[in-house]
C-alpha cells in the first residue's frame, strides 16, 4: 500500500457520514480507496458504468462485487459480497438444524407475543404478564426437547392453564379445535370468592359442565348458570 492510498484509508474513517465529506472537506466520491480493506472485501478498482461512485471488490470469500462507495464508508457498512450473512445464517442453522422449522417459527412467534410490544398479540400475552420459562427463554434446543415436533402445522403452543407461563409442565402442541376446547373448559367462574373451573363447579353442584356453557351461552350470569338448578319440564330438583 502506497504512502498516499495509506493516508486516503485513514481520512475515510473519519468521514462525516451525514455530508459525505471527510474531516478535511474533501468529498467521499473523490477518494481513492484502491486496495483499501473494508470487512473481507479489498477493493480492486473504480467501476465507471454507473453514475454514482462504485468500486470493483474482491470478497475473501472469492466472489466480486461492486460496491457503492457510500454502503462501504456509511449506514450500514458492507463487509462481504453477501456471504458473511449467509455465513452467520448457516453458523446459527448449524447449532440446531431447525432454522426455518414450523416449530422453530411457533418458538419465536411465542418470544414475540411475550416480549415484542409492537406484536398484534402482545396484549393478550406480555401485557397479561405472561412469560418464557428460563429453560426456553434463551435456548431453541431446550424448547425443541421438551416439546418435540408439532404434529401438523396446525398445532400451535397450547399453554394448558390460559392464565400460566410458557414452561414445559404448562405447555403442549394442540390444534386450534382442541385449544378452542380447551379455552373454554378452563374458563374460570369466581363465586363467593372462591375461583375453579367450569368443570370443577360441575362437581360441586352436580350439574353438567355443558350445561354451565350453554347458560352462559344464552346470557346468563356466570353465578346463575352454576347454582341455579335444572329445572325438568317444570319439576324443580
Ligand atoms: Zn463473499
């Protein structure tokens, strides 16, 4: 590398990426960055087919690439001719081999609902302070083992108690018909202050937990659909 190219290196990392000019006012387009090294791309040689400023590069990885002086020096810097993302992908893919898996989505779809508070779900899940167990939070492999694979792709992570946390005792794959099910069997009725399910009510007053539903159903109030009794053409039991 010649004295002159050495000193055009050091001037471009000090460049202003707002103006596009270097510390000494020069512009970024009148550099000459022959040979300079950005990432794994050593630039080779100016390329005049376009109007903008690019530059003929040569990737570590043995592919070319010509790159606008721009995305080299500013923004989001280019580091390879695309290969170092490929590379991270296939590193990541690596470790599990489940990248781009129905469960590996299912796996960030729930991280999503839980943590991302632009997510359409967020409301109904992290909001609600429902949470990843620590096992899962950070670890595919761990959710994969505990869960295995979804049956069809359409299960989805069904949390058995609505109200707990996403944890292996808590969690299953289900089809939205079973989860639907499941929702509704779970749904929790307070009555004196003492909270159980639908079905646990049932027990209690020796009624059927349909029967509950479909009072609730037709309007009822949760306390009346449990305690009121059934009454059989007219005979009060
Ligand atoms: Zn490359």
């Amino acid at each position: 590398m010649t004295a002159k190219k050495q000193n055009v290196f050091e001037t471009l990392s000090a460049i202003n990426v707002n103006d596009h000019t270097n510390e000494k006012g020069g512009l970024i387009k009148d550099a000459d960055i022959t040979s300079c090294r950005f990432g794994m791309l050593l630039v080779d040689s100016r390329n005049y087919v376009f109007k903008d400023v690019r530059w003929n590069c040569l990737c570590d990885c043995g592919n070319s690439s010509i790159i606008s002086i721009y995305r080299l020096v500013s923004g989001t810097f280019t580091q390879s001719c695309g290969c170092l993302k490929a590379i991270v992908t296939s590193a990541k893919n690596k470790k599990h081999g489940m990248f781009g898996t129905k469960e590996y989505s299912s796996y960030h779809r729930m991280k999503d609902r839980c943590f991302d508070k632009k997510n359409k779900d967020y409301k109904n899940y992290g909001a609600r302070g429902i949470t990843i167990c620590d096992r899962w939070l950070n670890s595919f492999e761990n959710f994969y083992a505990d869960m295995g694979n979804k049956p069809t792709p359409k299960h989805s992570i069904d949390r058995i108690d609505n109200d707990g946390n996403y944890e292996p005792s808590n969690c299953r794959w289900a089809s939205n018909i079973q989860q639907a099910r499941n929702k509704r069997n779970n749904r929790k009725i307070t009555i004196n202050g003492v909270t159980k399910i639908i079905s646990e009510w049932a027990d209690v007053y020796g009624i059927n937990g349909s029967t509950i539903r479909q009072r609730i159903n037709l309007g009822w109030s949760e306390v009346d659909a449990v305690t009121k009794p059934v009454i059989f053409a007219g005979v009060s039991r």
